[in-house]
C-alpha cells in the first residue's frame, strides 16, 4: 500500500475541547499516527513517502477562498490578540444559527472562528495550518497516484477532514482530505468518484460538500445521529438535492450495533457503489468502529479489520483511502493496517484470478 | 414607576461561560438586579410587585413549542445523564451552522442544547427555567399594566432576554421578555408597537422575532456588531423582510462612542418611532453602555442615564421598560434607576404642560 504521511501532522496538537460543558483533554492526538506508522513499517506494507506539495488553488474545488484565508492567518491573528495567547488553543464560543448571518465577515476574531466552524471540541492551534495543509497534499497526492494508475494509495493524516465543510471546521477536522481527494479525481478525468465513509461518525462536511452533485456519490455507514456526533446530518432521509438527488445515501445504526450488522449494511453500501458504476473510491477510513473506542459506540473487533479491507478490495475500483478517527490509541494502528493488508491480500487474489 | 421583580430571579446563577477560549466566572450575576431593586427603594421611585401569573401559553406568541419544551425540561434532562451533573452547569458544544439541519429533534441531549444555542456562554442551570419564567411573567405583567393605562412599567428581571430567538437561547438569555411584552400589548388591542433597544449589544432575538412584521417596529443603538456581541446581526443594512420591510432600523456605533454621538442618534431613532406612529412603546434598558461596564465599550456616565429617561419620557408614549444588560454590578442600580426617575420626572413636566 503506498502510502503518503503527513511528516507536519504533529504541529497540529490541541490541549483542551468542550466535552459534555467542560473542557477536557483532547482525543484527537499526535499518537494516533504515530501508531499507525509504526504499524506499516512493522509489516513492511509498502512504500511511505511525504507528500508532493500542492498550490492552495488545489483546495478551491472544496473550500471557500475565504475559509481558507481566515483559517491559514486565524493563529497569527489569535496571538495578535494578546502574547499570552500563545500558550493557549483558540476556541470558538458563538455561531451563527438560525436567523444569525453568515454573509459578513466581521472584524472580531471570535466572531470569525464561530463563523467558520460548528463546534467548540476542535482547537486550533499554532501548527493547525501547516498540519492540515500537508494532510490536505497527501490527499492529493495519493489521489494523483490512484488517478495514474496506482490500484490503491492511502494518505495517512490528522488533523481528519471528513467533518469540515466548504467553509467551517469541526469535529476535530479542518481540511476535507477525503473531498479534496474525490474532487481531485474528477480534475483527473475520472467521470464518477465514489465517497464511502466508514468512520463511526458521518461525514457530514464531506456529504454537504457534494450533496447537490451527481458526479460524486457519498455513502456512509455510521452511528445514528440521533444520538451520536455530528447530530444534525447524516439521516436516512438525505438522498442528495439538486442534480445530486439520489447521489447521497446514508445507513445510520444504531449505538451498540456489532460488526455483523455494520458488515451487512457495508455490503449494501458497496452496492450502491457498484450500481453508481464508480470508476473510483475513496474511502474515509475511521477505526472508531473499534469496540475500544471511547468516544464512539460500535463493537468491531481488531480482527474484523482484515475482513473489511478484502471487501473493500473486491470491489474493484482504484482506491485513495484516507486517515480519519479513531481515537483507541493503543489499537488504531494495528486496526487501520488490518483495513489496508486485508485490501492488499484480497488485491493480490482478485489479480490472480482476473 | 410601577415595578414587577422577579422574586426568583437567583435561581439562575451560572458558574462559568466560554470566554475567548476559556471557562470563566459569569458576568451575569444576580447582584445585578439587587443593586437595581435596593436603589429603587433607596429613592421610594413607586410599587414594587410580584408579577402575576400567566399560563405557557403566552409564551407561544413568541417562542417555539418545541424550544419551550426543551428549556423546560433541560436540567432534569442533564443531571439525569449523570447525578454528577447536579453540580455543574450546562453548556452546549456543538452548533447546526449553515449546511447543518435544524429540522430533526436529536435524542443526544448535548445536540438539543446546541440545537437550541447560539453560544457557549450562557450557562443552563438549576433554575434557569423557573427564573426565565418568572422574568417573562414580568414582561407581561408590565404590558398589560400599559395597556391598562398606566403611563409606565419596569420588568425588573434576569436572566435578560433580547438575545433570545424565537427557539435559541444565548448571550446570557433565554426567553426574550422585550418580545414578549411586545407580543402582549398587540394582543391587548395596540396596533403598533415600537421597540427601543438601548443595551450596548444588538438584540438580535427581538429583531429577529419580527424581522418580517409590520405591526412591531423594532430599532436599536448598540456597538458595532462588526467587533462586538452578536456579532452577525445588528447591521444597518437589515431593514426587515417581506411584510415587515421597513420595520427594522439599526444604529451601529463604532466601540468608544460617547454619550454626544450616542444621543444624538437616540434622537434618530425616537424620530423613526415617532414616523411608525406607535401606540406603546417597549425599551430594552441595558446599561452596558456606561463607561464601566467590563464587556461593552461605550462611554457614558452615570448622569446621562438621567438625560436618557427624560429622552424616552418625551416620546410620550405608554411604556414598558425591560431589563436587560449592565455588568458594572456596583453602578448598575444607580444607572438603571437614573433612566427610571429621569423619564418619571419628565412624564410630570409632560403631564403638566399638557
Ligand atoms: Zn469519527
Ligand atoms: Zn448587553
């Protein structure tokens, strides 16, 4: 599995998140790819490579220009605020719901972070730019590598992405690598891009990001916002709008749901794939289906991995897999690299037998 | 001046908001509104009473169903997550921002809180409920004291409310007592209604409460929402909507403003509420405009809330005064009750010139 590692990922670590009216320690660590590196190198899975570098205009296809501007100078600007609030994260604390705007961007920078993001657990920090700008290039450049002929390429990164819209973060993501992946696949000739999110939390930005587009298609098997983040998106009941009505499909489940259920709503999902006539897939690969994971609620087993990959890999299609949660430290990496030998073994049989 | 206090307004004690990217002691204390009621005894400036009762249901004119359930149920909701709760405030986490819906209920009880918030910094407590309620019973009380036939009445509240929308709380409020009187004097049979809102910070729930209504005027002086609370709301180009076109009219004033330019603008808008020929008039009283205030940035001083009174008392209209903001809890009492004897006096100076 080639592999394309965000070298800058840890320049991106928060301190604190608001977690049920306290501020906590954050989930979203360093470690987590840390541990997924060791894991590769462990079992020789491939080459790792740091990303190609990418203009900015390469983002434009997913954000907004000034999403983009806010967020590259929003760590300058915080500090600008007052020196000691170089030892502090920066967390929004007000957002423009129902009735409020969001067309002007006003001068206040708290006003601004709530304007470009939907949470108050995703600190932005002195190195979240950096972190997600190279994340955002190893998306891109496993894209590219797919796009040019690679079977499958994996960008191993965090901050995660599938969270954040055109124009907010949240959910602990900044940058959509999964969508700046799917629309780099576009640019590349690929007529019909498929998004399957298998995180434990749906992909909310990523699904609005494409909703009212017919040349991507979004499907996701996740916990039921009803009860689970990001709470506002991700019912059954979104199937796309526009020219993209009947190109979002979601499969809610329920907390507490086991890996033979998620394993047969996978297969449905992987038909609707297959009936979209995908010429590629990316794949938003969370390992917070994990049983272990304290922030989510599935029960998958570390061995269930391996069968998820060989799935994944039968369905044919050149794939970009991309990092997203997981937050069982001590799991992830032999979790995510069970996702990726399991795809590669089934690769090696679907080629023999081809 | 006719007083309605509500006498369970410390039941809504916060402990901590979000402040710039940090957990913080309130503001929005209960020591407010005992400086207020002490000075008004001080000076023996009229009645003070307890408000009469009114059923839910006259909340409805202005909040949703389905918010009032919530705030109703919120606590109870909270503290059944975890009895550890039972000590610690309520703060939501999460928001429904642009692309997010707010048509679905979550289950999660964190969503329904973001659901139903604009902010972080407007703790939910024990006795949120009861206090709001008391403060709305208030409201009313002074509306139908107006529309009864008394010159003037004072809702002598907090939590404040101008804040609050039609189903969000935030900014320190949650339900939205200007509006409510507003509400009540039209259905006592006024046919048009002015609101003055005189806080330093735009109240962004009663503009938007009757954005597309002809019947209620709402207009506002406060700092400019570019760089202060609410930030995404309170522009001068907001001018009302469909029937209510016309019927919105805000005067932004850059931070630093003092009592000239901030008087003479009062005149601009006691002019534009004079054009609409209102029948009553509703004032949101905040006294964050003084000088003193910790998180306003007007300069007025404490005799010009005299001069204030005196402005409002020469519209010659029924009024009903609403407390709102003022967190220089050791000026407030005399601030506020400065406006209170300077329009009693001038009503005298009125009457007999009359
Ligand atoms: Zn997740
Ligand atoms: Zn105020």
């Amino acid at each position: 599995m080639l592999t394309y590692y965000n070298h800058l990922h840890s320049d991106h670590e928060g301190k604190v998140e608001m977690f049920r009216g306290a501020l906590v320690p954050c989930f979203e660590v360093p470690a987590r790819v840390d541990r997924v590196l060791a894991e590769l190198k462990k079992r020789k899975l491939g080459t790792v490579l740091p990303p190609n570098p990418f203009d900015d205009s390469a983002l434009l296809g997913v954000h907004s220009q000034r999403y983009l501007d806010f967020l590259r100078g929003a760590w300058d600007d915080w500090v600008a605020l007052d020196p000691a609030n170089a030892k502090r994260d920066a967390l929004p604390s007000v957002w423009p719901v129902r009735t409020l705007r969001s067309d002007v961007l006003p001068d206040n920078f708290a006003a601004r972070m709530g304007l470009f993001s939907m949470d108050a657990g995703s600190p932005l920090t002195d190195g979240t730019w950096d972190a997600a700008r190279a994340g955002a290039d190893c998306a891109l450049s496993a894209a590219l590598a797919v796009a040019g002929g690679k079977r499958a390429a994996f960008a191993l990164t965090r901050p995660p992405g599938h969270h954040a819209g055109a124009d907010f973060f949240g959910g602990y993501c900044f940058l959509n690598n999964a969508a700046l992946a799917a629309q780099a696949l576009r640019e590349q000739g690929l007529e019909r891009v498929a998004i399957l999110d298998i995180d434990y939390h749906h992909g909310n930005g990523t699904q609005a990001i494409f909703y009212e587009r017919a040349d991507v298609f979004y499907t996701s098997i996740h916990g039921d916002p009803s009860t689970e983040f990001p709470f506002y998106l991700g019912y059954a009941d979104e199937l796309g709008a526009g020219a993209g009505l009947g190109f979002n499909r979601n499969w809610p489940l329920p907390r507490g749901s086991g890996f033979e259920v998620w394993h047969a709503t996978l297969q449905q999902a992987l038909q609707g794939i297959a009936e979209f006539d995908a010429q590629a897939l990316v794949v938003s690969l969370g390992l917070d289906t994990f049983v272990g994971d304290p922030i989510a609620g599935f029960t998958l087993q570390t061995r269930d991995f391996l069968q998820v990959g060989a799935d994944l890999a039968r369905a044919g299609l050149p794939t970009v897999f991309v990092f997203e949660g997981g937050y069982a430290v001590a799991d992830v990496g032999v979790n995510a690299v069970n996702v990726l030998q399991g795809f590669d073994q089934q690769a090696v049989v679907n080629k023999e037998s081809a």
